[in-house]
C-alpha cells in the first residue's frame, strides 16, 4: 500500500556541466562534473559554517565555490569518509583528498584503470577492482596506503562489496565469495542475463544481490537467508539502503520498497534521467544530468497516522519501533492504538486469532476484548469497555434474523430453497462462533498467568498485613472465604481481574465443547465467580465440573449432596446423565476432608455406609478420625454397623483400642457363647439375678445387666442402661413396652408409668445415679435376708456384700427415682424443678418421640409435669393435646 515515506525537493538546478558523481559532506553537496571540476554547494539561507555531522538542507543550493581541475578525467564514482576526514575518489586512479581543504593526500597509482572499490571503514581497508585483479590496501594512519593482498579473478568484476573478512564480487554471470587471506573463491549463484550483476551491503553486516528485478538476501558467507526476496518493478542499476526502506534507481523512476517482509511497495518518485543515487546522512540524493534532488524522510508520526488511516497497520507498527527512545511513550501509545485498530479490523474479517494477537499486544483491558462477546457473563462489578458488539453464537438461537442477509419483505423462490439457505448460514455461523471462541481461549490462556500471579501476591500481601495487625481496611475488603458461599469480588484489581479472566475462560471452554479442560481450570488454582459458573453449570448439566467448582469455592456440603444425588439417579437405567456415579465417589471426596470436617465426613459417610461397607469403615480407620467420635456416631446413625467398625479397629491394632471401645467390643460383638447366656437370662427361671450381678465384669455386658436388673424390678437402671450404656432408644421403648405388657396381663402394678420413668432419663441425661447406687447397694447387703426368686416380689440375701458401684454407675444417667405421690397424686408447678436439667442438653426429641408413639399409654397430666419449666408452651400444649385429647 502506497504512502508518502520521502518528500522530494529540488538542491540544485541548472548546473553548467554534466554531473558525473555526487556526494555529501555535512550539510554541502559535492558534485563531480564532467569537465573534471568539483563544484561545492551549500545551503542559501544558512550562512553559519557547519561541520561534516550536520544534514542536508530541505532547501535550495547555491555554488559555494568551483574546484577547476579536481581531476583530469570524469569521475566515476567519489565517497566521503567521514571517520578519517577524507575524500575518495575514483577516476583514472583511486585519489584521496584532505577535508575540508580537498588537499590531494594520497593517490595509488596501482589503482590506474580501475572499475569498482569499495571501503571498510572499521579496518581502513580498501579493495578495489583492475581487468580481472583484486587489490587491497590498508590505511597506514598519516603515512598513506600499504598494500595487502591482491588476487587474481576468473572475470572482470562489475560490482563488489566487503562481507566481514572477506569480499563479495559480481563478476560477469555470476556472484563469488573471495576470500581476502588466501584469495580462494566460493561460488554463490549466477547473475542475471539481462542486467549486469550488483551488490549491496546491508546495516546488518548481509548483503543484497541483485538478479534481473529480484534483489536476494545472503549472508556473509554467501548463503541465502530466509527473509525471502525484493521484486522490483524493473532491474536497477543502483540501489541504496535507508533504513526502514531501500531505494532502487531503475530505467524510468526511483522506487522505495520496505525492508520487512514482504517487501512491500512504499512510493514511487518519478524523474526523468536520473544517473546515480547516493546515501547520505538523513536522506537520499539523486544526480540527474544538471540538477541534484533530495530525498527527505517525511516523519515517522506522519507516516505512522498515513500508514493506520490507510489500513496498513503492519507497516505502522514496524515504523512504531523505530522512533526514538526519548520518545518511549508516544511510542507504547501509537503501538497499543494501532493494535487495537488493527484488531478490530482483523476480528471483523474473520481473523480472530490474528486478532487476539494484537489485542494481547495492545495490553487493552481484557474486559474490552469479552465485550465483543455478548454471550460471555460477566460478574456484575466489573466495569465494560464496550467496542462495537458481534455475536458469537451461530444458529437459530445464536444469530439475529438479519445476520443471514435475507430481507424480510423479499420473495422467497421456493421453501426447500429458503431451508437450504438457512441451514447453509446457522452452519457458517456455528464454525465462525467456534473459530471467534477458541481464538478467545488462546487469548486469556496468554493473559491468565500473569494475572493468576498478581492475585497470589495480592493474597500473599493481605494475609501478612492482617498477620502483623494492619487489618483495618480488610472490613473494606471483600474475601474469598474458605467455607460458606464467599464471592470473588474483590476491590482491589488483581484478583477481580483475575475472576473474570477465569468466569470468562470456564465458559469459552464449556461453550466449546472442552468440558475436559473446564475441570482442569477448577482442579487447579482459580478464581471462578461460584454464582455465574454454578448457574452456567447447572443448566449445562456439567455435574463433574459442578462437582469441582464447589470443592474448589470449599462447599463440601453443597458438592456431597449433589453427589449423593448423582450416585442416586445413576442407580436408574433412564437416567438422562453420561457419567455414571458410584457410591465409591463419596468415599474418594470425604478422605480429604477427614482431618478438616471429620463431623461432615461422619455425617454422609452413613449415605453409602450400606452399599460400600468395607470402603467406609476403611475411611474412618484411614482418616484419623477419633475413633471414640466414629463409634458414637455408629451407635447412634448406624448401630449395625458399629460391630463390624470395632472389629477392624482390633484386627487392626490390638493395641491401640480404648478401654471404651473394647467395652462397646463386648457389647456388640455376640459370639455363640454370648447369645446363649443372653437367651438363657432371657428365658431361664429360678436363678439368683443378684448374685449374677456381682459376677459381671463392671464396664461390660450391659445387655446382660439390663435383663438382670429388669427381672429384679429395677426397671429404671435397665433404662439408663440401654439409654445411655447401649446407646439404643429403641431396646429402651421395647423394654417399656413388654413390661407395660406384663403389668396389664397379670394385673401387677408398677409404682409409675414405665413409659415416664423412660421420660426422666430422657429428661436428665447427665445427672449422677447416686440414688440408685445406693439402691443396689442396699438391696445386696449382708442385713437383707431376704430371698428374691426371678419373677417374685422378694428379695434375696447376698453371700458377699461387695458390689462394685460402677454397676449402677451409668454415665449420662440422671435420676430417676419417682415417689407414688409425684405420679398419682398432683403435683405443683414448684415439683416439677426436681427433674429440671442442670445445664445440660435434654433429649428433648426423644422424649417428643415417645410421647408420639406411646401417648395412649401415658397420662398426659403427669408428662407436661414432668417436663421442664424452659420447655416452650406451645410444645407442652401439643403433646398434652395429643395424648389426652383434650382441646380446652
């Protein structure tokens, strides 16, 4: 794309002679002409001297003076050398002249007949070409030139140029390596038919070799680079490097080309009978036969706004990296604007990749890029820079009617016709959201390291200033909480930038069919906005994902019970869900929460306690969860299961069972032997139940002990035993129920209601059974005399008087002892604060429990006394209701 990249003015014109070679100095011209004399120009309104560093005027020349006789014959070619203050020039021999004085300093006369030189100023060195002979001289400080080398070459060299060590020529048909120690030669390819060979030094230390109209890039040692090849119009005979542009001189213009790949066309500047082309300091000098023009940069800011207007951003951007260092700024600016044009340009063409590449250049706001994606929800904070909106979805639900280009009140030729149509656009437009979302991903894939970084720090630095007591303004924060449903939002940038990187890449991939890399983006370290992605997740029915959002967000609770309800519908042959759940993966998502949340762990491990046994127990024993905690919860959630628990435990280590859980060891596990005795307790007649109590072990067998104690009457310890000991409400109720049974059936009377006497211990969990110990102790003392019989009223004299108290001491039982006058007589309100609780928890559920499936059996009066004045009115009302009917 053609811009201005050189403004062309006329130095000089009407000169009287021919012009043979030109040349600059400062801000002078130097013009060889063909009468052998040297004319010197110099600006016409600058009238202060200048010095050899200063540039060229945009300006008209005046002749400053005429050096008649510079040279006896027609220059061919002059060069300034400005590190030596010295002229060269080549006419009938090489000469050197003095600057600024154009003192004749030296002449090699070896030089005589010579074509071609070229100079190397880091070494001093100079080769110059005679018939089919190579020569090199090096500069001896003030004494002149010594000779070096001098080489014999196939042909006569045309053009030739120094590369590094050694020289390239352009001889003939063909372009050789001469190698300046020992004068062997490489061949590098042959040169056009047409235009005679040409060789051109690049900044770079490479070289340009020109074949016909193509100018081929190699190296020093020849070899071709990869940067491709320059196309110009037509074969030049000169060609000049300006940085960023070469300038070729061909047969009817000049024209300047880009020096980036692919070398683009730039300007063209037409002059008529252009004979040489020269390289100065700031520009570009063109002799013609009588006049000498100038070829100035036109500013890169002016060429840069030419360059973007136009739409050739490439280029803008290549001449962007060029302007000076003390202008860094303007620089970022021009480059971050011409990105984000150019951006625009390539995403409204279909060049979505291309263009998140220049938007990730431009260090835009990555809020600015999703807004072109009006389908991507964004936490409702964050602030959007909106650019014109394109839709990204591609069928019926994705693209506007408009979008497939059909107006509405147009003709259609036929049904089947307008169908193919549709169908040919919904799937144009399904690949093109595809192709813009993937682009997408790239994109803040590239973008979400750095900004996942910055939100660590963050972190990092808000934890240590809370550490060392500088937490005043984290009541200004929002925080990501461990547990609970915390939201992301921070007010400081990094991390809220970070979660809608995050909120918007999990939804590219979803929307993309990668559900396998959305888990991946949840496993690891993110800031996902938990509300959007569980609302995204949930309608997309990603159970997996959903799974690992509320583990990483530590909704342990919220991720279980989803599980729970995926291993359900998995268990159903029509259920709609791809992966199937097992009952194996609560397991697997419990074990890391075993040493964090051991209550929760208990709490759903009882879900699949039944159809993984083996897994679970090895869970608990695995998981270091208190052992004492996990045999409690057994007891009470799952008492069948409990046995098999304390089995594993002992088969594990012997040892490291608690006096408690071998106890609850002897409880639970009934051997053969075990289940006889407690059948024969059961069944048997005649035996002394006080003397086999003091044969039971203190802290075991208190199935046992609750059958003995039950023949002896002592209905309340049997109670508390199974309450408190057995953990077992449920042989409690049993209980009471055979003996209520057995009262009725042989008109036997109980001093209370045994359902109430189960009430109190429900009542009072934690009051000491001193009452009833001494009851015991009483009943087995050496002064009773009297034998009890199992099934009588009578008692029994022991042979021994020691009774261990630990018999009747039950742990977590309360008294219970009732008098006759407290359940058949009235009581005041002030009774009722005997069975009020001490500042423990009452099993107030158990006790509702009780009333609720025995209240035909118990007096209603009697119960709402015995309950505790705290119990709440209402509670009273209803149970009392409930059981004697009364609604007054």
């Amino acid at each position: 794309m053609v811009h201005s990249a050189y403004d062309c003015v006329q130095l000089v014109a009407d000169c009287p002679s021919k012009i043979d070679a030109v040349e600059s100095y400062g801000s002078k011209l130097l013009a060889a002409c063909s009468d052998g004399s040297l004319r010197i120009y110099s600006p016409q309104c600058h009238s202060q001297p200048s010095d050899h560093h200063s540039p060229l005027h945009q300006e008209p020349y005046a002749l400053e003076k005429t050096l008649a006789g510079f040279a006896r014959r027609p220059l061919i070619s002059m060069e300034v050398l400005h590190s030596r203050e010295l002229l060269l020039s080549l006419s009938e021999s090489i000469a050197f002249h003095r600057l600024p004085s154009f003192e004749t300093f030296a002449v090699i006369t070896k030089a005589k007949g010579a074509n071609a030189f070229d100079w190397d100023d880091r070494r001093g060195f100079l080769c110059f070409a005679r018939q089919k002979r190579v020569c090199i001289f090096r500069h001896d400080g003030g004494r002149g030139f010594v000779e070096v080398k001098e080489f014999g070459v196939p042909d006569v060299v045309k053009s030739m140029c120094w590369c590094g060590e050694n020289i390239c020529l352009g001889i003939r048909r063909e372009y050789v390596i001469l190698n300046a120690t020992n004068g062997a030669l490489s061949e590098v390819f042959t040169s056009g038919r047409l235009a005679p060979p040409l060789v051109v030094s690049l900044p770079s230390g490479e070289l340009l070799l020109g074949k016909e109209n193509i100018g081929v890039f190699v190296d020093q040692n020849g070899k071709l680079l990869p940067e491709g090849r320059i196309c110009w119009s037509e074969a030049p005979t000169e060609v000049v490097i300006q940085k960023p542009y070469a300038a070729a001189l061909l047969p009817r213009f000049v024209e300047i080309r880009s020096l980036r790949d692919p070398y683009p066309l730039i300007q063209t500047v037409v002059l008529r009978n252009v004979r040489h082309i020269r390289h100065s300091n700031n520009s570009v000098i063109l002799a013609l036969d009588n006049s000498i023009h100038g070829l100035f940069p036109v500013p890169l800011g002016a060429q840069i706004v030419q360059l973007t207007a136009s739409g050739n951003f490439e280029e803008a951007l290549s001449l962007c990296k060029l302007l000076p260092p003390e202008d860094a700024s303007l620089r970022a600016a021009k480059e971050g604007s011409i990105h984000i044009r150019y951006a625009h340009y390539l995403f409204e063409n279909g060049s979505y990749e291309e263009a998140m590449e220049h938007f990730l250049a431009s260090q835009v706001d990555i809020t600015y890029v999703l807004s072109l994606y009006p389908s991507i929800i964004l936490p409702k904070t964050t602030i959007v820079h909106e650019p014109q909106k394109l839709d990204i979805y591609g069928d019926a639900s994705y693209l506007p009617r408009g979008s497939s280009g059909l107006s509405d009140d147009m003709e259609y030729p036929s049904t089947s016709h307008m169908l193919e149509s549709d169908e040919h656009v919904a799937l144009e437009s399904k690949k093109t959201s595809h192709n813009m979302l993937m682009a997408l991903i790239k994109y803040l894939q590239k973008k979400r390291n750095s900004f996942i970084e910055k939100a660590t720090a963050e972190g990092t630095e808000e934890v240590v200033l809370d550490a060392v007591g500088n937490n005043f303004a984290s009541y200004n924060r929002f925080k990501k909480t461990n547990k609970g449903r915390g939201s992301i939002p921070i007010s400081s940038g990094a991390r809220e930038m970070a979660s809608i990187l995050d909120t918007a890449l999990l939804q590219a991939l979803l929307l993309t069919g990668q559900s396998s890399a959305a888990l991946e983006l949840l496993r690891g370290l993110n800031y996902c906005d938990l509300k959007i992605c569980e609302e995204i997740l949930q309608k997309g029915n990603h159970h997996a994902a959903l799974l690992e959002l509320y583990k990483c967000n530590s909704l342990h609770r919220e991720a279980l019970e989803l599980l729970h309800k995926l291993v359900e519908e998995s268990k159903s042959s029509q259920s709609e869900i791809t992966h199937r759940f097992k009952p194996e993966d609560i397991v697997e998502y419990l074990k890391p929460l075993c040493g964090t949340d051991p209550i929760l762990v208990l709490e759903f491990s009882m879900l699949v306690l039944e159809s993984c046994p083996t897994q679970t127990i090895e869970l608990f024993l695995s998981g270091n969860i208190p052992a004492d905690m996990v045999n409690s919860y057994l007891k009470q959630h799952s008492p069948n299961m409990q046995a098999r628990y304390l089995e594993l435990m002992l088969a594990m280590n012997e040892n490291a069972i608690s006096g408690n859980l071998q106890s609850e060891m002897d409880e639970k596990v009934y051997s053969p032997t075990r289940k006889k005795l407690l059948s024969a307790l059961e069944s048997i007649s005649g035996y002394n139940p006080e003397t086999l109590l003091k044969r039971f072990p203190p802290d075991a067998l208190y199935e046992e002990r609750a059958i003995l104690l039950g023949k002896m009457n002592l209905h309340e310890l049997a109670l508390s035993l199974y309450v408190h000991k057995l953990n077992v409400p449920e042989m409690a109720l049993s209980y009471c129920d055979r003996v209520y049974e057995s009262m009725h059936q042989t008109s036997v009377k109980y001093p209370n209601n045994i359902y109430l006497t189960l009430m109190q211990i429900y009542l009072n969990p934690r009051r000491t059974t001193a009452s009833f110990e001494d009851k015991i102790i009483n009943l087995l003392s050496p002064q009773n005399t009297t034998t009890r019989k199992v099934g009588s009223a009578t008692s029994v004299k022991p042979k021994g008087a020691r009774v261990t108290k630990k018999i009747a001491s039950i742990e977590g039982a309360e008294d219970t002892k009732v008098s006759s006058s407290s359940t058949d007589s009235s009581r005041s309100d002030g009774d009722g604060d005997e069975f009020s609780e001490d500042g423990s928890t009452i099993m107030l559920d158990k006790v509702l429990d009780l009333l609720g499936r025995r209240w035909d059996r118990i007096n209603g009066a009697h119960a709402l006394k015995l309950l505790p004045r705290e119990t709440k009115l209402q509670v009273c009302i209803a149970c009392c209701c409930a059981i004697d009917g009364d609604h007054s």
